[in-house]
C-alpha cells in the first residue's frame, strides 16, 4: 500500500497541514527550552516534543467549534488547535498579555474561541470536562465533538474511569485520546498498570478503541478521523491510545539524576522522529521538496521569533488587578 | 401582581425553587444520583423528571467526581448545571474537581471562562446518620477563593438562597440542613432572590450578638426568647452566606451590643466561628466588652448514638449559658 500511495489516500492539503502543525509545535517547544534554560522564563515547563504526530494527526480532524482539554503537558495540543503563538509565550512569560492575563502559567494555556477549554496540572483534571462539553454540545442540539487528551499516567486515575464510564453510559461524543509515552512522570508503564495497552481499558466501559502508531501522523489522523465521525454521528465515546515518546524529560530539558530511561531507548525513538518520517514521505511522494519542508521550517522559526519578541515586550500584570476574575461579578 | 404566601417546608422550598429556575431558564438541567426517576433521597427533586423530562433532569452513576466534573465543563460550555451531592460527606472524593478546577477555571484562565455551576448537598447532625453521613465542612469550602457557599437556615431562605445561587455566575455551593428538610415556614408562591452575601438580622437586641449559621439559627432564636424573659436582649444574626462573609452587618451589630458568640454546628477549631472572631477582634476590638466566643462541636466525628449525638451538637441550652458568660463580663 506504501509503495502505491504513502499517504494512505490523504490529500496533499491535509499532509502540508499536519507538517506544519507538526513543525510550529516542536520549533515554539524548543524555544521554550531554550529560554526556560536560560532563566528567562518562570516556573515548569513539560515540553511535548517527541509526541507533535497525536496533536497534529487528532487536531486535524476537528472543527473550531469541538472542544478539547489539556494536559501539564499541553503547549501542543493548543499549538495544534490553532492558539495565538504570542499569547502562549506571553503566558509562559507571565505577561499581561497572556492567555491567562499572566495568572495560569504554562500549565492553563486556554482559548475557548478555538474550542481549548484549557491545559489542567492536575493529572486528569480536565477529562471530566471535556465529557461536560459533549454533555452542552449535545444539550443544545450541536454537532460538536469533545476530545480529551491525557497520558497513560492519567489512566489510573479516578477521574479517567468515571469521565469514561459516564460518557459511555450517556453516549456523548466524546473521543478520548490516550498519549502512551511510557511513562507516569518518572515511572516506566510496567510499573504503573499491568497491561500493555491503555486501550484495554475502553472494553470495560462498552466502547471501542483503536491503538495507532503514535509517531506516524498519518495514522494517528486515519485513526482520529474514524472516531471523530463516529461520535459525530451520534454513535458514542470511543478511545484512541497512541503509542509515543517524549524527547526531553517530564519537566525542564536537562537529564535528571536519576537515569530513569536508557540513552538506547531515547535514541531509537528519536530515530523514528516522527517529523522527520513525515518529511521523508512527502519527499519520495513528490509532495513536497526539501527546500519546501525547509521553508515551512524558516517561516515558523520568523513567526515564533516575533511571538516571542511580543512577549518579552508585553507588561507584566498589575498587582493593584490581583483579585480580578477571582469571582465573575 | 401578589402571589399567595403558604406554609410549605423546606424541603418543598427547595423543590419549588428548581421548578420555577428551570421554567425561568432552560439552560438549567439538574444532573445526580438518584434526581430522577426516585426524586433524591430526601424527595427534593420530586416531579422534575416528570415536568422537564431525562434531558433536563439526569441520573447518573455513583460516580461524583466524574459527574461534578462533568457540570464544570458543561457550564463553561453554556448551560447551568445543579450538581446534587447526596450527602455532604461525601465531598471529598470530587474535591479537585470544586476547589481546583470549578472556583479556579476563571482566574487561572484569565477571566474567559465562567463557572455557573450550583452544587446542592445536605449536612448537619440530629439523624443518627452518624460519622460519614452528618458532617458540616462549610469551613473547608469557605476557605477557597472562587466559590461561594450557602447554608438556609429556614424555608423562606432555602427558596430565594437556591434562586440567587443558581443564577449566580460562580460555582455556588448551597448545603441543605437535613434535620431541617420537615421543618415549615412561609414561603411566597412567586420565585424570589435572597441575594447572596447579606446576612439576615433575624431579632434586634442591644445586649449581645449572636451569629448563628443554618440549624443554630432557630436554636438561636429560642435562645433569644429564653433570654428575654430574664430581660436580656439578643441580637440573632443568620449568617445565611458564609462565603462570601457579611463582615459589614457583624461588625455594626457588635459595635453596639460590645460582645458576640458566633455559633455553628461544624467542630469550634477551624470553623467559621474562629474566622468571625478574628474579623470582630481586628476591626472592632475598642469595641468589645468581653472576648468573642465560640460555640460548636468538639473536636470528634459526628457520634451516632442519639445520646452521644446530642451531647455533640450544641443547642438552645448551651447557647443561653454562652450569652450569660458574656453578660458576666462587665463592661469597661
């Protein structure tokens, strides 16, 4: 099949769409890095680099209007859903202009005009959220889907079976993707659960589930496709685990103390990048050139220079506002 | 145009309160276990289903945190969702989902997402229902900035409470009292707002001030009638909001009586009493004549033989010998 179309019927619009989406989110996440290193930035930071193929591939399925929740690792998925590059650095600047005005932090980013109904640091928090939104679209008569997006960690927390059991039982359209890294912060899966899919899970609520290649964006966006229909069409909630990995550490971007991961493990995933498998694809497809893959490189390296020039000269917040938005009034 | 103002109980108040809200608004579902087909446990969703029909009125799993949850991102989605909690005990296995997630989306979103979601549950002591089924942690929710929390003390209050609260644009949570759920009061026919943060001076008196919260309320205004007959003026404030707090109302009254019992059924450390007693001590200290005093449970669960019981929740009794000790106190 790969050798006829490597693309797996995919127009060429909606390959361009996951590259780029891919490339804005790895190029706005190493920059991160590299502030965050330098101490210009405050706070955590949990890069999502390794796993831009299940943000780009699940995103690229979904309307503005569907709605999705994040996680403590979440500057993809809003990245993927279109977020405003300049006001995610300026949140993780702690600026005025933040997405969260400066009071959430790398952990919140949220822009409910593009359906991101926000990144949440409690593991798990934002998956009962997501089922409320299915609950509100279906309410209201509208067509929209929710997806939540949360890691193999999350799997074992109440609020993933309880979300999961209810929207089963209420048949809400609710795709529930599952980012399998590998890995509960510093904890390897054969440690945390003893299954080796996630999506085993999904069978013990009465939904289906699907298991993708989680660095093949192509596969991860087939797969999401599927589901998202689905639950568009009223069929009910489905789980979609897609098996990743990610580059840098839970937090920050230097190694830790603790060599909780092999450098043979991280280099064999990093050879299966799954930006650089796509490049590879679009290139024998005749898609695209290098200096064309290179330009989507350069262009987005301009705009994340900008975004974060914005940010750097943004204000801070004004002390005299602290209790703004602590009540709506 | 008047309506007719009956006696219903508080329970009813509460049921008809839903009723009206849910005709008012259609963006107001009422989603718990047990809401709809059994009508709650204590039969305060009654006839909903019937009138407003599964979509309006769900049942759900035993399942709290998910579908606590479940009504914040529903709410920050549009609609205003009334979460039942059956009992107040059991708040603690969806917790995240009401001080981290439902009182902060607002703030640690930047002010684009709001929250109307209403929580209603019951609390209190008297039932033997003992240690995991008669808890008042109003304390515990009062202390999040972000909600906002309401414990009716009467039928007139629990109707214009629940109307306030669910109209609110914030997480509100109202605690029903469950030894007060038969009691019976007037309660006009028409949907009315008791807005939220005004406590209620039920009795003017000049001698002492009284700050009673839910079922020591009525035990307050016993206490005042007691006292009276021996002279002694009470003043008896229902706090009826304890987040967000009526300082203001406190303040004035124990500026003139000079001495104040704040008065609850939740354990004295940690409660809202100790709070009020700050409050007073910083803002009106050259004022009083005698030091604040609490009056709560001991610092153990909830018992559950009725003997025991009662020695635990304080009442009419205790809060009479309460204001006396203060009386004693001369001025100066």
């Amino acid at each position: 099949m790969t050798e006829q179309d490597p693309m797996s019927g995919l127009p060429p619009d909606v390959i361009h769409d996951l590259h780029r989406r891919m490339v804005r989110i790895r190029l706005f996440e190493e920059e991160a890095g590299k502030l965050m290193e330098a101490g210009r930035m405050p706070g955590f930071l949990h890069l999502y680099v390794g796993q831009e193929a299940v943000a780009a591939g699940v995103m690229t399925t979904l309307r503005t209007d569907d709605v999705i929740t994040s996680t403590h690792r979440g500057h993809g998925h809003a990245v993927a859903k279109g977020a405003d590059l300049r006001y995610m650095y300026a949140e993780l600047f702690g600026k005025q202009t933040g997405y969260c005005k400066g009071r959430g932090g790398s952990m919140h980013i949220n822009d409910l005009s593009i359906g991101m109904l926000g990144a949440n640091g409690i593991v798990g928090g934002g998956i009962p959220h997501a089922v409320g939104a299915a609950l509100a679209a279906v309410y209201k008569g509208h067509d929209s889907v929710a997806v939540p997006f949360f890691g193999d960690g999350a799997t074992n927390i109440g609020a993933f079976h309880e979300s999961a059991n209810l929207a089963a039982v209420m048949g809400l359209p609710v795709v529930f993707v599952c980012e399998n890294n590998g890995y509960a912060e510093f904890t390897p899966q054969d440690r945390h659960m003893l299954i080796k899919d996630v999506a085993d899970r999904a069978a013990s609520y009465g939904m289906p589930a699907e298991i993708v290649d989680g660095m093949d964006a192509v596969a991860v966006h087939l797969a999401a496709r599927r589901l998202v229909e689905r639950a568009r069409a009223g069929e009910g909630p489905s789980m979609l685990e897609a098996k990743t990995y990610r580059f840098y550490d839970h937090q920050g971007v230097k190694g830790l103390r603790i060599p909780y991961r092999t450098q043979e493990e991280i280099d064999s995933w990093k050879q299966r990048d799954a930006i650089t498998a796509l490049e590879q694809r679009m290139t024998s497809a005749g898609l695209a050139t290098a200096q064309d893959c290179e330009k989507v490189w350069s262009d987005t390296g301009d705009e994340i220079a900008a975004a974060i020039k914005f940010a750097e000269d943004s204000p801070d917040p004004d002390p005299a506002h602290l209790l703004d938005n602590v009540y709506t009034v | 145009m008047r309506t007719a103002v009956r006696e219903i109980t508080y329970v009813k108040a509460f049921t008809e309160a839903l009723m009206q809200l849910m005709a008012e608004d259609e963006n107001v579902l009422v989603i718990g276990e047990d809401v709809a087909h059994y009508g709650g446990v204590f039969h305060a969703f009654d006839g909903l289903l019937k009138t407003y029909g599964d979509k309006r009125v769900i049942d759900t799993p035993i399942s709290e945190m998910g579908f606590i949850g479940m009504g914040v991102g529903a709410a920050a989605r549009g609609l205003r969702p009334v979460c039942d909690l059956m009992f107040f005990d059991f708040i603690g296995v969806a917790m995240d989902q009401l001080y981290n997630q439902a009182a902060k989306l607002k703030f640690m979103f930047g002010g684009d997402v709001s929250v109307p979601l209403t929580l209603t549950t019951a609390g209190g002591a008297g039932l033997s229902a003992g240690p995991q089924h008669s808890q008042s942690l109003e304390a515990w929710l009062a202390h999040v900035p972000g909600l906002k929390v309401v414990l009716p003390s009467s039928p007139y209050d629990v109707k214009g409470l629940m109307v306030a609260a669910v109209r609110d644009d914030n997480p509100v949570v109202v605690v029903l009292n469950k030894r007060m759920l038969g009691s019976r009061g007037p309660v006009p026919e028409e949907i009315y707002e008791i807005p939220l943060g005004q406590a209620n001076v039920l009795r003017p008196g000049r001698d002492v001030t009284v700050i009673a919260l839910g079922r020591m309320v009525p035990e307050s205004m016993t206490a005042a009638e007691e006292l009276a007959k021996e002279g002694q003026e009470v003043e008896v404030i229902d706090l009826r909001t304890v987040q967000p707090l009526d300082s203001a109302t406190i303040l004035e009254s124990v500026r003139r009586t000079n001495r104040a019992l704040v008065v609850h059924e939740a354990v004295t450390f940690g409660g809202i009493g100790a709070e009020v007693a700050a409050q007073i001590q910083e803002e009106a200290f050259d004022y009083l004549d005698a030091p604040v005093l609490r009056l709560g449970a001991p610092f153990a669960p909830v018992p559950f033989s009725p003997v025991l019981e009662r020695a635990y929740i304080p009442d009419s009794n205790r809060i009479v010998a309460g204001v006396q000790r203060l009386l004693e106190r001369t001025g100066g």
